[in-house]
C-alpha cells in the first residue's frame, strides 16, 4: 500500500517537474530569471509575453491531452483485454483528425466544434476497425482488432493527407496541428472542453472496479453481477470522447495512450483504479516531455511532439506485437 | 506410364493458362509504351501523340524535342522503372512473407529506406550515392523483419503488425531528421519525401534503371524456389531448396529494388503492395509471369498514378505518392476484409 501511494507521489512529482520544465525551456533560450519575473507578473519584457502567452497554454493543452490519451489508453486496454489497444491503434484518433480537417478547413464549422467533430470521426473509424476485425472466419481476434485499427488509421491518414495536397492555402494552418503538436494553444479553446473532460473522468473512475471484474474473463464478470457488453460499450465510449478533447486540442497524437497504461501497470500492477490514476499523471507527463524535446532537438525549429512520441512508442508495439501474450 | 503427368485434362488446362499468361504479359508490354507516350504528351503545355512521337526520335521542332526527352521522357521512364521496382519487390517480399500484407510499404522497408535518403542529403553525399543510401536503409529495416520472423516466429497479423510498428518509427525518424536539416538541403528533402516525379533528370533514370536491369534476372531465377517455398518449408526442403539461402537472397532483391526505387521517387505508397495483387488475380498465383506481370503493373499503376496528379486538379500538381496512397488506402482495407474472410 505504502509503495502504491509512493507511486502515485512519484508520478505526481515527475509531471510537475516536466510542467516545470517545459515553461523554462524552449526554442527561444530564457534565463531562468526571467522566466520567473515572468511568472510572478513582472510585465516588462518579450519574457513575458512568451511564458504567459505561448510556454503556459502550451502547458496546459499538454496536461489535459496527455492526461485524456493516457486514460483512454487504459479504459480501451481494459475494455478489450488487449495490451495492443488504444485511441491510435484503434483508429480513433487518425479518425478524429481525418473528421477535423475535413470538418473545420473545408467545410468551415467554428473551432469550439472541433471535439464533437472528432468525437464523431473516432466513433465512425473505431466502429469500421471493429466491423473490419469482426468479419474473421474465426469472429473477433484481439490481434485482428488492433491490426484493422492500424490499417483504418493509415487509410484515414493518406486521405488526410490527399485532402491537404489539394488545398495549399488550408493546408499550411491544418498541417502543423495534424502532425501532432501543441504549438500556438489558446487557453481560451482549454475552457470549454474543461467539463467534458470532468464528467469523463469521474466516469473513467466509476467503471474502474467493473474493469477489474472483466479482466478476470467474462463468465466470471457476469457471476460477480457484472454486464461485459455494457462496461465495454461504456469504456470505449468515453475513450472516443476523450481521445476527441486529446485530437481537438493536440492533433493525432498516437503512443501516448498505448505506452502509457504499460508503464502504469509496470508500476503499480493491474487494479483499475490505480492504473488511472498513475496513467492520469504520466500521460501528460509523456506528452509534455516529448514537447519539451522537440523545441530543443531541432532548434530554430520546432519538431512536433506526435513525431517524438512515435519514436518512443513504436519499438513499444514492435515488441507488443511480437511477444504479447494475446490470442491471435 | 505412371500418372505423374496427371491427366490430359490438366495438362490442356495448364497449357492454355500458360498461353493466357503469356498473352496477358505481352499485352501489359505493349501497353507500358502506350501509356507512357499518352503522359508524355500532358505538361505544361499539351503536345499532340504525334509531336510526342517526333520529340522521342528527335525528328520533329528542336523546341519539342528538348521538352520531351529533356523534360518529360525521364520523368515517365523513372515511373515506368521505379514502378516496375516496387511491383517485382512486393511480389517477392508478399511471397517469401506469405502474406498477402507484407508488401515493403506496409512493412517499414520504404519508411527504412526514406529515413536512410534523408540522412544521406543531410549529409551532403552525392545524388548519385542516394540509391545506395536508400537500399541500405531499407536493408537494415529487411533485416529486422528478418530478425522478428525467425526469432520470435511471428507471423500472420502480429508480423504485419511489427512491421507497422518499424514503419512508424522509421517516419518519425525521418521527421525528425528533415527538422534537423541545415535550410539549404530543406528543400531538396521535403520534395523528395512528398513521392513526386517532379523534375527527374537522367540521373535518375540511369540509377534505378542499372538496379532494377541487374536485380530483376537474379529474381527471375529465384522465382522457381520462391514458388516451393510458398508451398510450405517442408515441401520446399523436400525439393531440394536451400531455404535459408533462397531466403536470404530473396529479401536481399526485394530490398535492392525497393531502395532503388524510393531513391528516386521518394515514399510512393501502395504500388508494392497492389501490383502483386492484381498480377496474382489475371496470371495465377506464382511463377515467372506473375513476377514479370507484378513487374509491369507496377510500372502502370505509377504512370497512372502520375497522370492523375497531374491532371485531376490541374493547374494545382499532385504528387503520384499522395494519389497512390489516397486510392490505394481504400484497397488495403478490401484486402484486409478479404484476408479475415479466408
């Protein structure tokens, strides 16, 4: 027990210092004395105007993507008893970008509807993943499911693509953020998501303990009172919904929600509760590091944090598909 | 008499598959040089086929001439070769993988091969060396696939998997490596990357066309072993097929053609995975004229690919590899239906 909070400390410290790290360090060089005038409401000088107004809603987008990612990770994991699931393998977050660029660049929606947009992308590729993975001659194969997600994700991604090699003038504004980065976040588009994202969590929360009860196999679930088809329905939807605040805010960021929940279970083993909550503190912590990493790893330029995620996660899936122990 | 020579029956069916076959490949011969004079004639300015025709030759208005084999003949000559490349490189790769997924694309082995090209025009080496670059790249991503199916023995959708797994971190890499570039070698970098056949020169036709005149032979040999081996190892060791060896030497030529090809045209989705297919469907499932047939569609499917961009939203070019991606991705997705279905 005393290791367990331990843990949940830990991770809590962990992402406060990269908090902390990615106000002080960018792709402008601050002196950290300036960086704390700037914070404490010295208004003076550019330092200002570059923590207030870029360093810190950059911020704070990191921290509700990463911790939206990193929770979703663990619902859809949990929900299929898949090590391999989550929002990027399943398609849901390809799909959510695919929703947004068509949505707010061609058809022109207001960008307060970005998440609904992507909510609805997710739902709509996460549901052909599975229609996909479902027509197997030997019926729904976890592998399968993961590896129509894949290919789901990789279709969406060359339309996405398609559709800004036809439209140079949108292309450049919904580039960038397709890549999977949290440069140029406006605090103003963090408020209204801020419910959703509560309403979600509290839910997250609530199906920890039906989650537990699922991992113990079905037949057993339903001995022990539980629905399977409900808690999964349940899970996956509030996964959509908060891969979708994670792509409104942040573009297809993938790796994060399928490395993450792995780290947490590595940590404090496989009680749902804790899963999240460690999750909850080290998606964000993930994210935000990886952004940290790319505004000083190519400087002038600024190297998306999507990118930098990937090349963490991606030996993740390599061994995961080689060597987890899952029903193919 | 034994029966060994099974019945007459099958002896007429297989001679008249043979003739189709054989038919069939002359056609697509045929049909590379006609395709290819139609996206001569498209550019900037439109030529008539019979201009076109006199540019080729060099009979007709000095103009015209240059345009056409200055101009526009390299570009089609290194879709005609590149995409050959790509169609006879998934051939081989879906064979020895046994997989109808496991195409160089898919796989990582482009991404492999881009992420190598990057880093050599990074490295300022000279374009005649990027082929090289690029095969080596798409060598060590080969390799690794090798490493995982013989280790660990995955297979089926988990290969596939691991596959999309190195692709990934080979893109990311490739990202991150064109944001470290010095401003100067941006521009060739980010063209190259977006697959387009944009301002190739003879160079370029030169080095994809020596790879592919000296891999393809040594494929058409290994053809024969391929098929033995796709029947199953044991059948093939009971045929006397070294399979280790015949292994080795097949992913050593899918991975030179696949190099050579990206090196000239950058990433170009789809065509290593779709020409074998469709080769597969109109000739049969294995043998000479189906590498031959992956080989020329391969080689239509790029023009095509071409063309399309083009045209379609003319005056607004699109790069073949984003065409190819945009139609080929729905593709992948029948295929992989059909693939759960079998």
């Amino acid at each position: 027990m005393i290791r367990r909070v331990g843990v949940i400390v830990l991770a809590a410290v962990v992402l406060v210092a990269v908090s902390a790290v990615s106000i002080a360090v960018g792709s402008v060089t601050l002196p950290l004395g300036e960086v704390l005038d700037a914070i404490t409401g010295a208004r003076s000088s550019d330092a200002h105007l570059i923590v207030s107004d870029l360093r810190v809603p950059r911020m704070i987008g990191g921290l509700v993507a990463g911790g939206c990612l990193g929770v979703a990770g663990v619902l859809l994991q949990g929900a299929t008893r898949n090590p391999i699931a989550s929002p990027s393998m399943l398609g849901i977050t390809a799909g959510g970008g695919f929703a947004v660029a068509m949505g707010v660049a061609f058809l022109g929606l207001p960008a307060g509807a970005a998440v609904w947009v992507a909510f609805v992308g997710g739902a709509g590729a996460a549901a052909l993943a599975l229609a996909l993975a479902s027509t197997g001659r030997d019926g729904l194969s976890p592998i399968r499911l993961v590896l129509s997600g894949a290919i789901v994700s990789s279709l969406l991604g060359a339309w996405t693509a398609g559709l800004l090699a036809i439209d140079q003038r949108t292309a450049d504004d919904v580039r960038h953020w397709l890549a999977g980065s949290l440069a140029g976040r406006e605090v103003a588009a963090v408020g209204p998501l801020l419910p959703i994202v509560a309403v979600a969590l509290v839910a997250a929360w609530v199906l920890a303990r039906p989650l537990d009860a699922l991992a113990l196999g079905d037949e057993t679930a339903v001995g022990l009172g539980q629905r399977p088809g409900r808690i999964r329905l349940g899970a996956a939807g509030l996964a959509v919904l908060l891969s979708a605040v994670a792509v409104a805010l942040a573009g297809p960021i993938a790796f994060v929600g399928l490395a993450v929940p792995h780290v947490a279970r590595w940590l404090v083993g496989s009680e749902h509760r804790l899963v999240l909550l460690v999750s909850l503190f080290l998606g964000p912590a993930m994210l935000l590091g990886a952004d940290v990493v790319g505004r000083v790893v190519a400087r002038p330029s600024e190297v998306q944090a999507g990118v930098l995620t990937a090349l963490l996660g991606a030996p993740l899936l390599i061994r995961l598909a080689v060597r987890a122990k899952v029903a193919s | 008499m034994t029966r060994t020579h099974g019945s007459p029956l099958m002896i007429r069916t297989s001679l008249v598959l043979r003739r189709r076959s054989r038919l069939i490949v002359a056609a697509l011969v045929i049909a590379v040089p006609l395709v290819g004079l139609y996206a001569l004639t498209l550019g900037s300015s439109d030529l008539s086929l019979g201009e076109t025709a006199a540019g080729v030759l060099g009979i007709g208005e000095s103009g015209t001439t240059f345009v056409v084999r200055g101009l526009r003949l390299p570009r089609i000559l290194v879709a005609i070769a590149a995409g050959a490349a790509l169609g006879a490189s998934g051939f081989l790769l879906q064979g020895l993988l046994r997989n109808p997924l496991g195409s160089p694309d898919v796989m990582g082995v482009t991404a492999g091969a881009s992420l190598a090209a990057v880093l050599a025009i990074g490295a300022e080496l000279a374009p005649f060396l990027l082929p090289l670059a690029a095969a080596a790249g798409a060598g060590i991503a080969t390799a690794t696939l090798h490493l995982l199916t013989t280790r660990s023995r995955a297979a089926g959708a988990r290969l596939i998997l691991a596959g999309i797994g190195i692709h990934a971190a080979a893109s990311a890499a490739t990202v991150l490596t064109v944001a470290r570039l010095p401003f100067g070698r941006l521009g060739a970098a980010e063209v190259w990357l977006a697959g387009s056949l944009h301002a190739r020169t003879w160079a370029h036709v030169v080095a994809v066309t020596v790879a592919v005149a000296v891999t393809l032979p040594v494929a058409y040999a290994l053809v024969r072993r391929l098929g033995l081996l796709e029947l199953g190892e044991d059948v093939a060791i009971g045929a006397g097929v070294p399979v280790r060896a015949t292994r080795v030497e097949l992913l050593v030529i899918a991975t030179i053609l696949a190099g050579a090809a990206v090196a000239v045209t950058g990433p170009v989705g789809f065509v290593a995975l779709g020409a074998p297919h469709i080769a597969r469907r109109i000739v049969g499932q294995s043998g000479a004229a189906t590498l031959a047939t992956a080989g020329l569609v391969g080689a239509i499917l790029l023009l095509v690919a071409d063309v399309i961009g083009q045209r379609v939203f003319h005056p607004t070019p699109i790069a073949a590899g984003v065409v190819t991606a945009v139609l080929g991705a729905p593709y992948l997705l029948w295929l992989l239906h059909r693939w759960g279905r079998r």
